[in-house]
C-alpha cells in the first residue's frame, strides 16, 4: 500500500489509468507533439530528468510507436529508454529509500510495458532483457528481493539464448549466475548451468567452473560419485574429461587398480600424448620399469618440442638406471641433455650413473683406479651447477661426499699423476669401466 501511495505522488499510478480512457487528454502544456518529443529529448539530454517525466509520460502512453509528425522514422522505443533513465536518475538523488525505491520499481514498469507493446521485428527482446536483469543488479538494494531477482533474469537470458549469454561480457555474467546459484543454495542447478554451458565456454570461464566445482565437490569420494553421474549424458569428447579427471581422483584415493582401468580406456581410446604419459607413469609408479620405458618411448613420437623431448629421454634413462642398465642409462640421459643444454638434472643423472658404476666394478673395495670415476663424477656435477641455477644447491651438498673419495696425495704419486693432467676413465682403469671412455682431469 504504502509503494502504491508513493506512486501516485510521483505521477505513474495517474499513467496507468489514463491506459484505460477512452479519449486523449491534451498535450503537456498543450504543445504539438513534435514539440512534446523535442522537449523530452532536451531534458533527458541534460539532466533534467523531472521535467522530462512531464512529457515523457505523454509520449509513452499515447505515441508509444507512432507520432503523426514522423512518417516512418519514429522511433517510440527510444522514449522507454529514455524514461527508464529519468527515473534511475531522479532514484539515485532520493534520500527517502521508500522514494527510491518507487522510482527504481517505475523504471522497471517501463521495461515491462517497452516489451509488451513492440514486437520481436521492432526490439530486440533479449536486449531489452538484458538490460532490464542489468538494472535489476545495479538497483537491487532498493528492489525487494532483488539479489534473488537479478539471478532469475539472468538464468531466464540463459535459457533464452545460451551462447548470446555466456559470450556476453568476456564470460562476467555466466560466471556471476553460476556464484550466485550456488551462494543461494541453489547447488544442482549451478552443476547443471556449468555441465551446459561448458563445452561453448571460453577457456577463462571454464577455469572459473574448475574453481567453483572444487569448492562443491571438495573430497574425491563425492567428486568421483558426481562425475560418475555425469558419464551417461556425456558426448565422446565430455567422457575424456571426465576420464582425466577420475585418473587424477583415483590417484589420490590411492586405487590403483581403477587408476589403471581410467589409463587403459584413455589410451586405448585416444593414444595422444597425454594418454601414453599417463600409462609410462602408472608403469613407472608400479617399478615397471621395461613397460614404462616403452611407453615413455611411444610418447618420445607424440612430444611437442625438443624439451618435451628432453624430459622425455631423461625420464627412460631413470627407468634403465633403476634397472641398472648404465649404459642405456647414460645414452638416454644424454640425449636429454642435448635437447635441453640448460637442464642441470641430465648431467646430474649421469654423474649418478658413473658413481654406480664405482659400486658395481669395485666389488665393495675402492682401490686407486677406481677412485679415478669419481673425479668425472665432479665433472658432470659442476656442469650441472653451471648451466643450471636451480640445482646449485644440491650440487654444493653432493660434492662434498666425493671429493672425499678421489685419489689422494700418496695415491697420485705412487701412479705418477700430476695436478691438471688428463686421464682416461676406460679400459685403462679395467675392463668394467671400458664403456665410458671419457677423460677427466686430476685434481
């Protein structure tokens, strides 16, 4: 009652009725009604927007499409647009919020009444509203329930045109109907808008999904239940994701034996790059170290670039250093440092293959020669360090526990070596080291 009594005094409630006289009452002020048009574009124009209500009510209500004086360039629209924002601009100047409010509601009638009169040739429908959930946002704290009423706009624009919506405004407001569906409690239906709308998202949006799925589904039991629901309407391409994402979940939940059934299908369904890594890890995760090598070397023809490549080849040479096939070890490792020059882990590895090498051809007790390797393990680790900033610490921490063990002072002597001489690290030390054939330099 009491928004009804401020209606009145602001003018509209006397609109209203005048709908259903029969005989037009006279211009404002008596003027022509181009002068009436000309008058209300003045005054919206700079602001006046009390004055502009006084004609503008005339011209909505009784040249809402057509005005004699404009044979065919009318354009009665463009006057609820215009009234619309007198009335926003006369609300956002009250300090009585029931006023506010009143007119705020005024504005809304007016995008009630643009579209019940034009028809979908003359306006665009889902522009006006659009418009219309806009304003509804940006007055809703003098709109009952307006929060609430702002994302039943938005999700009735959703339903209207999907792409229109979620390409409007760089993604802004699928994003924001989406939070407030789930802010509201309203959690199935923001799981319903984000599984629709994903697939014709831009790559910003559906990151935002991933945030706001990670906030709803936070344990993997309740993650992996939902996307187990989604499979059935998934297209092929849907069921992919959903499979990637259930790998990852499982590998979390510690089930292996449904980590390798999700590897399986992928790869077996689209062996890309992604799939074939994910089966070299599984392999690799279970110390099957021969079915990781050949995986990792299926992937090696998938890789995208040569420090793909690189990770590629330094992850097989892992896999035959576990094996303890050195010398595989070393050619994968060194084909890792080729394709990335600048990757300090290569090097490292093979200073990790040499010092195996030690353990292996001493049968348990180092005499001098086989002292000699650990000065081409200090080799590969100082390379390691200089083109590799990020592995300058470990390497400091390492090369301690070397330098321990090379040959000292006596040692050296007794074999003739002198400080900055080259030596062999070959067949020279024993038949056991004759496959690295490198040189190194005593210290």
């Amino acid at each position: 009652m009491k928004k009804l009594i401020l209606l009145v005094l602001i003018g509209f409630f006397g609109l209203e009725l005048s709908f259903a006289q029969e005989e037009e009452p006279p211009t404002p002020l008596n003027l022509a009604p181009i002068a009436v048009q000309s008058l209300f574009n003045e005054s919206v124009r700079n602001e006046q927007y009390k004055d502009a209500l006084r004609y503008g009510r005339w011209l909505v209500t009784y040249r809402p499409k057509e005005m004699e004086d404009f044979p065919g360039t009318y354009r009665g629209d463009r006057n609820f647009r215009r009234m619309i924002e007198a009335y926003e601009g006369i609300a956002a100047k009250q300090s009585d919020p029931s006023l506010r409010e009143a007119y705020v509601d005024s504005a809304l009638i007016m995008y009630d009444r643009a579209l019940s009169i034009f028809t979908e040739e003359e306006i665009d429908h889902y522009q006006w509203k659009f418009n219309r959930a806009r304003f509804i946002q940006s007055n809703m704290r003098d709109i009952e329930d307006g929060r609430i009423m702002t994302m039943n706009e938005y999700n009735n624009l959703l339903e209207l045109d999907a792409e229109r919506f979620v390409n409007t405004g760089d993604g802004y407001f699928i994003k924001y109907l989406v939070s407030e569906k789930v802010a509201n409690g309203f959690r199935d239906d923001a799981i319903t808008i984000m599984n629709n709308t994903q697939p014709i998202a831009s790559a910003d949006v559906v990151s935002h999904f991933n945030e706001v799925r990670s906030e709803l589904f936070r344990s993997p039991e309740e993650r992996i239940d939902f996307l187990l629901t989604q499979m059935e309407d998934a297209d092929e391409a849907g069921e992919m994701e959903i499979y990637a994402e259930l790998f990852e979940l499982y590998e979390r939940k510690g089930n292996r034996e449904k980590q390798q059934e999700v590897a399986k299908i992928l790869y077996e369904r689209e062996p890309n790059y992604e799939n074939i890594m994910r089966m070299a890890e599984y392999a690799e995760n279970r110390a099957n170290n021969r079915e990781a090598i050949g995986f990792f070397r299926e992937a090696l023809d998938h890789a995208a670039d040569n420090q793909q490549r690189s990770r590629i080849n330094y992850r097989i040479s892992s896999n035959h250093f576990q094996m303890r096939n050195l010398q595989e070890a070393r050619r994968f490792a060194r084909l890792a440092n080729e394709q990335d020059p600048n990757w300090g882990e290569p090097l490292i590895r093979i200073a990790e293959i040499y010092a195996q090498a030690v353990n292996e051809c001493s049968s348990g007790g180092l005499d001098r020669t086989d002292k000699v390797v650990y000065w081409l393990v200090i080799d590969y680790l100082e390379r390691a360090r200089r083109v590799d900033n990020s592995v300058s610490n470990r390497v400091q921490r390492s090369i301690p526990s070397y330098q321990g063990i090379t040959p000292n002072a006596e040692e050296k002597f007794y074999m003739n070596w002198e400080d900055g001489e080259q030596i062999r690290v070959g067949g020279n030390l024993g038949s056991c080291y004759e496959w690295i054939s490198e040189n190194t330099t005593v210290r």
